[in-house]
C-alpha cells in the first residue's frame, strides 16, 4: 500500500475539517450510542495493518452502519499509531465524525484497531548476501551527483552494477520533484531488493540542489538574498528589454556597509551616519560617471522577495532599478535593512568566462548553475548569475545582453526531447494545455522555455490553479483554517474553495504535497460536480472512494487516459503537467 504523502492530523473538537475520503449522501438521524458500541464490538475481531489507512477505517465503519445511516458523510481522525513487535500488539487509535457529531464523544475513549504481534516469520532477518548487495546499491546511489537530469533508470542501473551477489532490485515507488532557482527539489524512491526468496527495502532520498546558487564568494561579499536580488532585479530588466547589470567587488563591499549602518542611522535617507552622503561608502578606487540608491526597511528579517516587491511597487525606486544607463549593481542585506547601489560608467565589457571556465554545457541546468565573470576595459571584475529567465535562446544555445562591444553566447548541447512545442520539456501532447494555462496566467512557467512538468502541486498550488482559473474573485469571509496566514500566496484562494464549499472548516495543509486523486476531485467540484454516466475503466482504487466519480468524469472527457495496466495512481503526487491537464479540458 502506498505510504501517505501528508499526514493527517487529528482535529478532536467539534470544528472539524472536511476529509475528502468520505462517504456523503444524506441521512436521518440514528442513535449514535448504539452505532459506538456496535463498532467497538466488531474491532475486537478486526486486524489491522501497519499499513492500514484512514480510508480502510472509513469503510470498516461505514459497513457496520444501519440502513438509514449509509447516506451520512464520514470522516476518520486518527489520534496515535504505535507499530507491533514480536513482544507486544500494535494500535491505531482513532475517532470519526458522523455529519459532523463527533464518536465516540470527546470525553470518552477513542476506537481502538489493533494490529496483531509479528510473528518470526515476518521479522526473518535477510542474509548476509541480500544485505551486502542492499547496502552496495545505496552506496552506488549516493554517488550519483543530485540534480534534475537524474533518472529512476540511471539510479536503478547503478544500484544492480553494484549488486555482487546477484541480487534484482525494482522501484516500488518513485517520486521526483525538480529543482528550480527558488526552491530545492528532491527525489525519493523505495526499492525493493531481493535475493533467493528473500526482500529487503531500501529507501533512497536525494535532494537537488536549487538552480543557480553558485556564488563568487571568494571574489566578493555575497549571501543568496544578495544573489538573489540581482538575479530579480535582471528580470526585471529583461522585461523592458535593457542591458542587465553585473556585481563587482566595490560596490558589495558599499552596500555591506550601507545595510549595517541603517540599523542604526538616525540621519535622512541616502545620508551616512556621519553625515556623509552614502556615496562615500563606495571605495574611492572604484570611478563611475553616474549613482543611485534604494534603501529598503521591514520589520522582520528582509528577504528578496520582500525587497523586490517593496522596491518595484516605488516610482523612484523602480526608476533605478530600471534606469538604461546603469552597467553596475551591489546589493547588501542585513537583519531587517536592504540596500542596492547602482553605478553607470563608459567602460565596456571587453571579455568574460564562465565560473568553470566552460562555454559549453550538456544542459540547461548544467549553464544554469553557472555565473559569468566579465571584466571591462578598465579592468573592472563583475558578476552574473547565469539564467534563462533573462537570456535569449538562439540556435545552438542562449546570449545574454550585457553592456558588452560583443555578444555574449553560451552553447548548449541539443536536448533530448523529442517535442515541437513552445516548452523543451513539456511533451508534444501536453503542449497545448500548459499553453493554454501559461497564457490565461492560470500557472506560471518557470522560465520562458521550461515549464516545470514533472514538479509536485501543493494543496496551495492547487486551490491557487482553481481560484484564477474562476477569475480570481473577491471573496470577503472569515477565515476558518487556523493554519492558514493572511501572508500565504494561497490565502484567497483558500477562502474562495471555502465559501463556494470545495473544502470545509479544519487546517488546511497548504504547502503538503496534493496527490493526485485529491487534485482532479477538487478540479471536478470546482466546474459543478457533472454526472457521469458510468465507471471509469480504472481498477487500482475502490468504487466507493471520494474521487471515483471525478476520474470517470476525467476519463469520459479525454483528461485522462487509460495506459492499459488500469492503474490511476490516485495517491501519487499531482505533477504540474497533470494540473495543467486537468484545468484546460475542464475550464476551455
């Protein structure tokens, strides 16, 4: 059984959240008293597994329900789940809600599934041979640089190469989230390893690094918000199609100064504690012809994010920001203080390299991991990150506008995917509907040729997808989820799926992975619930659960298709390939 993506917390009061792995239909009131005895009664003889979900708990109760109750909506809260051993029993201990009324009550004992004692046979330790070839495949593994390029297959070729005792081995689960220039991504898989009859599981997590955080650290004064800030500021600038800035060493070291001294500075903006202007911050070696400042305050440690959007949303600090004649930028963080420094001079770059030396890369994460060095004509060292956000894709590889006498170009190995479309790594027959999401800003891209297929939703991602693809109305409700802060990215749409009923009151778990049942059930209760005529071909999940209805409506439509092994996978992730399906066909 598939192990759960996000945990289920236990909510024992009497605002309750909405599981989605219900059973709803509506019902007349029955004795509850009588329906408590009756299920602690049937779990004397009932045994559960380790592996045991919410969802299996849900059906053992709604088995033992009487006729004029089959109709109530169901929810399971599991309280504690402690494991068996060969010495003592294991238990889950849960509560359920019937239409919303808590049993047993809050005060009383919660239900009590055991799970049955291990026996030996269950606990045989694997041999020596299994072992060796268990711990030699991990090892392999480990050795495989973490990055977007890497393979279930590549993995799993490593580890049988390192197998000496003959030992097979094959994923049982194999998830991959890929790594952007904001965000790690990760990969988690379970193999199983097996050798003469005998298996042992061998969980393997790697996490890849995000895009682009190689910094000139020994060259100049540099943290990631400070990379950061330049990066955002050069996409900004990109935008309205002007030459981007690089760092040099001065001017970081100008605005380490300049952010320290705000904490503390009572004088008047762009003015120095000791009543200098904050141009003399800057070291007297270094010439420029032209200036500006923008200064940045917030009341908790500053981020990128917080600065950018602060300084963007500023006439006059944007006017820096965007002003054509600046070549140079520093930029300076410190506790709750940013600072950006920009200079104009009439020194061209005259040449460049990249961090490696390389000027060809296998692929786009391979240059985006990369920085450029430039020096200009009068000897001045800078630097950029390399990103395709802000540089032009040509044929052969990308060119980024600097204030250069020539064009700057960085070769890239053709790629192998196969598709025609706008994105490189969106396939042919998904090109049309990440497309459609790109262009309605329903989803964004990650940049202008990679969308970021593979990429897991979060719940926030999902109900965000949901809430633009309504047109993003103004929704004015109390909000009812006490893990959901005012501050979320999602915080709208989170209110928008609780006032038109998609999700009910209880936490709402924004930034847990999405599975992909839970995605297309929201998807389908978003466009009205439509009926579906029939069931879906899909036979890896139970008729009765929540989002049957919605596959088969799924199904009908062509959203999703039947690959011949019957399997949807409605506990896998939710790509951002799949969400992208799921919003054109349903709201095209």
């Amino acid at each position: 059984m598939k192990r759960k993506l996000a945990s289920i917390a236990l909510m024992i009061a009497l605002v309750l959240t909405m599981t989605v792995g219900s059973t709803t239909v509506s019902w007349a009131a029955g004795n509850l008293s009588s329906v408590e005895s009756t299920i602690r009664t049937a779990l004397n003889s009932y045994k559960a597994e380790e592996t045991t979900s919410d969802g299996d708990l849900m059906f053992f109760v709604y088995d033992l329900l009487p006729a004029d109750m089959k109709s109530s909506e169901i929810d399971v809260y599991r309280q504690k789940f402690e494991a068996a051993t060969t010495e003592k029993e294991g238990q889950i201990q849960f509560y359920i809600t019937i239409d919303g009324t808590l049993v047993p009550d809050e005060d009383a004992a919660p239900f009590v599934a055991k799970i049955p004692k291990l026996t030996p046979s269950t606990v045989t330790e694997a041999s020596p041979e299994l072992t060796a070839d268990w711990r030699a495949m991990g090892q392999a593994m480990d050795k495989i640089p973490a990055s977007n390029d890497v393979t279930k297959e590549q993995l799993l070729k490593a580890a049988l190469a390192a197998a000496k005792n003959g030992s097979t081995a094959k994923w049982t689960e194999f998830y991959k989230v890929d790594a952007t220039t904001s965000a790690v991504g990760s990969i988690t898989g379970y193999l199983e390893v097996s050798l003469n009859g005998q298996t042992k599981e061998l969980r393997q997590h790697m996490e890849i690094p995000m895009l682009g955080q190689k910094m000139p650290t020994k060259a100049i004064s540099i943290n990631s918000k400070e990379w950061k800030i330049l990066r955002e500021t050069n996409i900004e600038r990109y935008k309205k199609g002007l030459t981007l800035l690089t760092m040099p060493a001065a001017l970081q070291k100008a605005c380490d100064t300049r952010a320290q001294e705000q904490t503390y500075n009572t004088q008047p903006a762009h003015t120095r504690p000791d009543g200098s202007g904050y141009q003399t911050a800057i070291p007297s070696s270094f010439k420029y012809t032209g200036r500006g400042e923008n200064l940045f305050k917030c009341t908790q440690d500053v981020t990128a994010e917080l600065a950018m959007n602060g300084w963007m949303n500023s006439k006059a600090h944007r006017e820096n920001i965007l002003r054509s004649s600046f070549q140079y930028m520093g930029a300076g963080t410190y506790q709750n203080q940013a600072v950006q420094i920009f200079t104009k001079t009439n020194k061209k770059i005259k040449s460049w390299t990249t961090s490696s030396g390389k000027k060809t890369f296998s692929t786009v994460d391979a240059m985006m991991n990369e920085y450029l060095i430039c020096t200009d004509t009068a000897g001045v060292k800078s630097y950029i990150p390399l990103d395709t956000s802000y540089m032009k894709k040509v044929k052969g590889g990308y060119t980024i506008k600097l204030n250069s006498s020539k064009t700057i170009k960085l070769k890239v190995k053709s790629s192998k995917t196969t598709n025609s479309g706008s994105y490189t790594d969106v396939a042919s027959a998904d090109q049309k509907a990440v497309a459609w999401v790109t262009k309605k800003k329903i989803m964004s891209a990650f940049n202008k040729t990679q969308f970021g297929p593979k990429a897991a939703c979060t719940r926030g991602d999902v109900f965000t997808y949901l809430y633009r693809a309504n047109g993003s109305p103004n929704v004015k409700i109390k909000n009812w989820f006490p893990d959901l802060k005012s501050t979320d990215s999602y915080y709208k749409a989170a209110l928008w799926a609780k006032k038109t009923d998609i999700i009910d009151y209880g936490l709402f778990y924004g930034e847990d992975i999405c599975p992909k049942g839970y995605a297309l059930y929201y998807t389908w209760v978003s466009v009205g619930s439509p009926k579906v005529k029939s069931a879906s071909s899909f036979t890896d999940f139970r008729p009765q659960v929540f989002y049957a209805d919605a596959v088969a409506w799924a199904e009908a439509k062509g959203i999703i298709k039947n690959s011949g092994d019957n399997r949807f996978g409605g506990d896998d992730p939710c790509t951002r390939v799949e969400m992208a399906r799921y919003l054109y066909y349903a709201y095209k």
